[in-house]
C-alpha cells in the first residue's frame, strides 16, 4: 500500500492564528500545499507524500565516511557530475536506478545503478523520492498541480467562488467562509482519513447539510470532534467516549441494522435523488424572482414615502463622487459623478463588463447616496420573464404605483363611506396626475405600436417567445409615465417596425432617459447626451453617437500630443541633469560648478511640480483592444455553397412563408437579412442550411462544406456554473486547456477571464464564447441570427473586422443598420411571402416595411 496520507482540520479560531489576513484563498491553499509537500511528515507523524524532486539537482551531502568508502575517493567525485535519477526497475532480485548525468545529454549514456552505489555518492535521498513518486502514484495519492485554475476548481464545491478564491483577502471573509477554505484545504491532498476538530462551528443549516452529505459519500475514513448531536448521529458510524483516561467505542444501531436500512432504502434512490435536484432548481428559481420582486417593492416604497414628504422633484440628477462594485465585490465605478439634466436623454455606452447594467440597476433601487428619491424611476433589463397574465394585464398590474394607489382609495372608501378626508383626496389627485382613467386605452395602444396582434393579446406571457416578453417589459416602462427611464439593450429581439416606433416615442419624450444600446443608429437618433463609461469613470458628451465618436477621437488625439510633447520635455530635462558627473559630493559640485547646480536644482524641482499628463493607452483602455479573428476555412472544388431555385415554403396548416425564392451563395458571399419578425427570416435560413425541406423548387447544398450556425440560444444553452474553457472542452473533449485559451482568445476572451464561471459573464461575453464553440468546426460558411445582441460598439466593430477578413462566406440576420451597411454586399428582403435581393439598404428597408404602420 502507498503512503497514507492525513488531514487535519481545525476550528476557525487556530485557523486565524495561522494565516496571514493579507493573503488571498488561492495563495494561502498553495503556500499551505507547498509547506505541506517540502515537509517529511504531517501533524499526527505519519510518512506523507512529497512533491516530486526527479529533476532536481543533487544537493552535497556532509556524512562520516568509512574506510572502504575512503579508498572509493574517485567514484566520489563522479557524484559531481550527478544530475537526476529517472526511474527504476528490477535487475535479477536487486533494485537498479537510471541515471542522468549532467553534460551528458543522450538518453543513450544514462546507466543503472544499484541503491548501494547512489548511497555511497550521497545522493540516495533521489532514489528515495522516486521510490515515493512512484507509490504516490500508485495509491493515487500524487498531488495536484499548484495553479490558480485547479485550486478556484477544487474550492468551488465548498462554497468559495472565484472572486472570493482569487481576489479577495482572508480577512475580509467571514468566519463560515473562513470554515469553508479550512475543509477545502484539509481535502486538497486526497486524504485517506480525515479529522475534523468542531467543523460545524461558524457554518450555517445549508453549509452542514452539503457538509454531512459530502462526509458520507466520502470514501475514506472520518474523527469528528462537535458538540452537535444532529452531525453525529447524520455523519459517524460509532462513538468514541473518552473519559477517565479510557475510550469507550459505542456502535450506532449495530452494522447488521444499518446495511438492511440501506439495501431497502436503494430502491427508491434515484428517484429519491431526481426530487431533490428538481426541488432544489425550483427552490433556486423561485428566490431568484422573489429577490428581484422584493428589490422592486422596496425601491417603491422608498420612492412613496419620498414623494409624500417632498413632493415631485424638480431638480436635476447630481450625485458626486460615488462609487459602485459589483455583487460580486468588483470595483466598477471609482470617485465619478453622475449628472443627469431634466429632459435630455443619455446614450450610455461602454465595453462588455464595463458595468453599464450594475449602474442602472443601482439608480432603479435608489442604492447611490445622495440620489433623489422622489424621483419617480423605472428600468427595463434586458431579461424578461414570464407568467400567465396578459401583456395587457401585465402592463396595469405592473406600475406598482397605479395598482397600490388603487388599492388604498379602495379601502379608504370602504372605511369612510364615501367621505373625502384629507388622505383620500391625495390618493385621487395623484390618480388624476397620472391618468388613471384613461390608463388601459394608453396600455392598449403602445401595445399595438409595438405590433402586438389581437391573438398575442389573448396568450399568456410565458408563452412568448422571449423578444415578445421584452416588448411587454417595454411597454411597461412607456405605460408607468416615468420621470427617469432606464432601458437596457432594448433594441434586442425587436424587427424594424418596432425599433422605428421605438425611435418616434423616445424622441417625443420629454422626460429623462438613460439608453444602453449597441445600435449606433438607434443612439443617432434618439440621444441627445452620450454618458462613456470607460476605466471606472463616467465622461459626458453632447450630441449622439457619431459625435461622440468624432469628438472622443479629437480629445484623445489631443492627450496623445500634449503627452508625447511632455514626455520629450522629461526626457530632455533628465539629460541635462544626467550630463554632469554626479558622482562627485555635493560640496565639490558646487564649488566647482555653483551655476550648473543651481540649473540641475531648477530643473529637478520642475519635474516634481510638473502635473503629469496621462498615457491615452491607459485612459482609453487601449490595452483591452479586441480582435476577433474566424478560424482559416479548407479549400473547395467548387466555390458555390448554396443554390435556391424557384423554392416555396410553409408550416402545414398555414399559407406559405415565402414563394419561388432564388437565391445563390457562393464562397465570398456577405448576404444581409431582413424582414419583420414571423415574416420567415430564420425559416429561410433553415432551408438554406438543410434543416428544413421546401415544398416546391429546388435547394442544392454544397455536400463537402461546413456551416457554423450561430443562434440567439446557442448563448442560452451554455452551462452557467462551468467556466469557459470547460464550456468549450464540454463540446470538444480531449482538448487541452492551452489550445482551448487559444480559441477563445480569438474572440477577445483572454487571461483570467477564460476562468471565469458563465454565470458571471455579460451578455456579450457569452455571445463571444458561443461564437468560439461554433466556429471551431472550420466552417465554409457561417450562419448568424442576430449576432449583434448583447455586443458592446468595440466588439460589433471587431466581429465586422472579422467578417472581412473571414475568406468563407457569411449569411446573418440583423436589424442593426450600421452592421448591415458595413458588411453585406447583398441584401435579402423577406415581405408577404416575396424574397427578394438588393444592393441597397434603404431600398431593401422600403420594400420590406412599405405596408407596415410603424407610428
């Protein structure tokens, strides 16, 4: 049998003496391991595993030689030239080692020696750690490699996340945190038997249960020392009573009793366990709802009880130097200012993680200091969900304010009979203020401007798709009457007609708006200021996007010459003082040179006065550039992908989607597109790739290509808790972690951020893992259905970079129009069961929204 290996485990307090609070989980797991492994044995003196030395060098070793050794001078000196053993194998009925010498580099001059001769070189401790290597390995006891990825993988099943694993120091955990690095650590070595000193201490319910569960699938051996009754009788097979110096084993309800309980109880156990995994999703979903339905309630409540005792607000938005982290701890926002004047609407703009949604979700709750709350707030994420109410139902129920003002006058009549006291009257006159009367007309008629037909007006919101719930959610939010509108990514998952109507109500707005959105002509149209967030600050700018975009360029081309300018001015002025010998004392430097000392004095405290100017790389995060770049495709006899000849199409029971459609891609093709939602766009696509079989005319495929196909739920199907290397090795297994870092830096996910859980990611982090999984085939052509949802301006204008570079064809579905007019040489409109194929936007746009009533 190899070396067993044990773990201790202590209470939080001894754990607090033995730490360093300055250190990070992921630090202290590997200076614990390496103190661990440099040792030669564990607390309780049992042999432990030590990290390999087969490439170590040999170390001289001081020893009392005997006379035989003594005449044996010349085979010690041959230990000099002594550099590793390699392995070992059986020689008759003696043991034999390889050995590596230095400056002999051919495998072919290692010699077997036997462990006599290594122990009269002195270096027998190699041999010795080999022996240990290989029964280590046998046992399969070896240790782990010391990284980052491999330590935040190991803590994450007792509760640490990566944020706390890698960023945080110990001190700022809590003392059940705290708990949970100690188990984790105690277990990192694989033991053979594990003893817990009082590990229940400091956890809570959740904890233990997960803790009592793991100890019993646990296959080595358990001591537990606790107080808790509940554990014991949960977790231990037998009692050890210590007392009077005797210990006292006390079997829990007999082996015999136990093993019947288990055969019986094996029956139901998958089912058993189905329930609780189910149970727990559930559970899981349903907080998740509760925790966004309470942050909802309490942001109400807060702005009620401020609009009553201030009234309306009448003053701009100015809430100077804050700042914001994430949920997860991540600093976003540092020392800024948030300025909002009273009718203007705000383009909010910046990267993928930057912040943008952390930010409006912070001034929806009314979480930043110093923000008004009587300001009346209301915020449009970019996930909707869905029930079985309404839309219509789900617009009156959601302005809180209305359906709770109702509610009160409603009971204030029941209690007063109809008389007018003074509550009362506020409650009426604030329903009058925000037009309760006429509120389910003005619901009906924004949820007709935002295409909503008279059967999607009859289906419940769960059964939407999820663009149809995002306009209910918009609709929401136009129908509150806001003082202060917030929309995240609203453009996403809407057709042209809607977005159109979008643009027209924004624009006679009158109210405040803060806009996140990746369409620049959407923001063109619509902003009146445009809010950056870049390098945790937030800069202000007048005009839309473009003018933005203009006006951000100047500046920076101007901080790029003052700094350059300045950085020559440095370095001449640190010549002229480097030019004189300065290694000379002071005294004879000025007695010599009394005037050019004063010079070098001037110009040393110019430098310290001089305010430095900022290197632009680092204010405008040129570090962070994103390149994206499709894998190279194979070549091709024929370069014709896909032909369509005269092909019709429709669900069964339905008029047909499209009529005698023909259309041709070949290896260069950038074919753009568009048509109202329902209107077939994706259904064409599914012809063309071969998903679907048309009903009439003829769809020749190109049998030796391959097609990437990228769709709005490939970003849906990724699996939250796995970071984005075991998402990619999830669908390609085998693949190693260098080669999957490689792939996924080729769409802008690099360094720590490949380590990361999904979960954590923005919607345009994912979108850009999703793109790496279905590109990794090689494709001939790639299909994408709105590959611009959730990407901020940086990585839409890297994904078009790409796009031309890409030497396979390209077919994409999108409503971005700046996307569309830098990338398609053809467009193909889909309209009232016509396809048809143009060179210009604005032609394709006319033809396919002629008919449509957009205002």
């Amino acid at each position: 049998m190899g070396p067993r290996r044990w773990a201790r485990w202590r209470s939080t307090a001894a754990f607090e003496w033995h730490t360093s609070p300055s250190s990070t989980c992921s630090t202290w797991v590997s200076s614990r391991s390496a103190r661990l492994s440099s040792t030669s044995s564990c607390v309780l003196g049992m042999v432990t595993t030590r990290r390999p030395r087969h490439a170590c060098r040999c170390r001289k070793v001081k020893k009392r030689r005997t006379s035989e050794e003594r005449g044996q001078s010349s085979m010690g000196n041959v230990a000099k030239r002594w550099s590793y053993c390699c392995r070992d194998k059986k020689k008759g009925k003696e043991i034999v080692y390889e050995v590596k010498w230095k400056e002999l580099d051919d495998q072919k001059q290692n010699t077997y020696e036997p462990l006599s001769k290594l122990r009269v070189l002195g270096v027998e401790r190699m041999a010795a750690a080999l022996d240990e290597r290989i029964a280590c390995a046998a046992a399969g006891t070896q240790l782990r490699p010391l990284t980052t990825r491999e330590i935040v993988k190991h803590l994450e099943p007792f509760g640490l996340t990566e944020d706390m694993t890698c960023r945080r120091a110990i001190s700022m955990l809590s003392a059940g945190q705290k708990s949970k690095l100690m188990l984790g650590a105690a277990f990192w070595t694989k033991p053979h038997i594990v003893c817990l000193d009082e590990p229940t201490n400091y956890l809570d319910v959740e904890t233990v249960e997960a803790l009592q569960k793991a100890l019993r699938s646990f296959r080595g051996g358990c001591v537990v020392v606790t107080h808790n009754e509940q554990f014991i009788d949960e977790v231990c097979e037998e009692r050890w009573h210590v007392e009077g110096g005797r210990v006292a084993v006390k079997k829990k309800n007999g082996a015999a009793g136990k093993a019947m309980k288990a055969v019986g109880g094996s029956k139901n156990a998958a089912a058993a366990k189905a329930k609780v995994v189910a149970d727990r999703q559930i559970a899981a979903v349903d907080k998740v709802a509760e925790k966004a339905e309470l942050a909802q309630q309490n942001a109400l409540t807060v702005f009620l009880a401020a609009r009553r005792k201030m009234g309306p607000c009448k003053s701009d938005v100015k809430v100077s130097n804050f700042d914001l982290d994430s949920p997860d701890g991540v600093p976003l926002l540092r020392s800024t200012n948030l300025q909002l004047t009273r009718g203007r609407r705000y383009g909010l703009v910046g990267r993928n993680g930057a912040g943008k949604s952390s930010l409006l979700r912070a001034i929806s709750s009314y979480s930043l200091d110093r923000f008004p709350k009587n300001l009346k707030v209301l915020h449009v994420e970019q996930e909707a969900a869905g029930d079985d109410r309404t839309p219509l139902q789900t617009l009156m129920d959601g302005d809180l304010e209305l359906a709770m003002l109702k509610k009160e006058e409603a009971e204030l009549l029941a209690e007063t009979g109809g008389k007018d006291p003074g509550r009362l009257k506020e409650v009426s006159d604030r329903l009058e203020e925000i037009g309760a009367a006429e509120a389910e007309a003005r619901g009906a008629r924004i949820l007709r401007g935002l295409q909503f037909t008279p059967d999607l007006l009859e289906k419940g919101t769960k059964a939407l798709s999820g663009g149809w719930r995002m306009r209910v959610s918009l609709a929401m939010a136009l129908f509150a009457k806001p003082e202060l509108l917030l929309l995240d990514e609203p453009t996403n998952h809407l057709d042209f007609p809607a977005v159109l109507w979008l643009q027209d109500y924004l624009t006679a707005f009158t109210e405040t708006a803060i806009l996140v959105s990746h369409d620049r002509h959407f923001l063109d149209t619509v902003a009146t200021d445009v809010i950056q967030l870049n390098t945790q600050k937030l800069s202000y700018y007048r005009g839309g996007y473009t003018t933005f975009s203009e006006t951000a360029a100047e500046q920076r081309l101007a901080q790029q010459r003052a700094y350059d300018a300045q950085r020559r001015q440095i370095e001449h002025i640190e010549e002229f003082i480097g030019r004189f010998d300065m290694q000379l004392p002071k005294e004879e430097r000025a007695k010599k040179h009394p005037a050019i000392v004063a010079q070098i004095e001037s110009r040393k405290r110019q430098l310290e006065k001089m305010e430095k100017i900022e290197d632009p790389a680092m204010t405008y995060g040129d570090g962070e550039n994103l390149a994206f770049r499709f894998p190279a495709v194979g070549g091709l006899r024929k370069d014709e992908l896909v032909r369509l000849d005269t092909v019709t199409f429709g669900y069964p029971g339905s008029d047909p989607l499209f009529v005698d459609a023909t259309l041709r891609i070949d290896l260069k093709s950038r074919v753009g597109v568009l048509g109202r939602n329902g209107a077939g766009k994706s259904t064409l696509l599914k012809v063309m790739i071969g998903e679907l079989t048309a009903q009439k005319g003829s769809v020749t495929v190109n049998r030796n290509m391959r097609i990437a196909l990228f769709a709005q739920h490939h970003v849906d199907t990724l699996d939250l808790k796995n970071t984005c290397i075991e998402c990619v090795q999830a669908r390609f297994p085998g693949l190693p972690d260098q080669e999957v870092r490689n792939m996924l830096g080729r769409f802008g996910i690099q360094g720590d951020m490949a380590l990361r859980r999904i979960k954590t990611l923005s919607g345009g982090q994912k979108s850009r893992v999703a793109l790496t999984i279905i590109t990794q085939c090689q494709p001939h052509m790639i299909v994408l259905d709105e590959p611009t949802n959730h990407l901020d301006m940086e990585s839409i204008d890297s994904l078009i970079e790409a796009v031309e570079n890409f030497d396979g064809a390209v077919v994409f579905v999108s409503h971005d129009q700046y996307f569309l007019s830098k990338i398609a040489t053809e467009l193909v409109a889909v309209a009232n069961g016509a396809v048809r194929i143009f060179r210009d936007l604005e032609e394709a746009k006319q033809f396919t929204y002629k008919a449509c009533e957009v205002r």
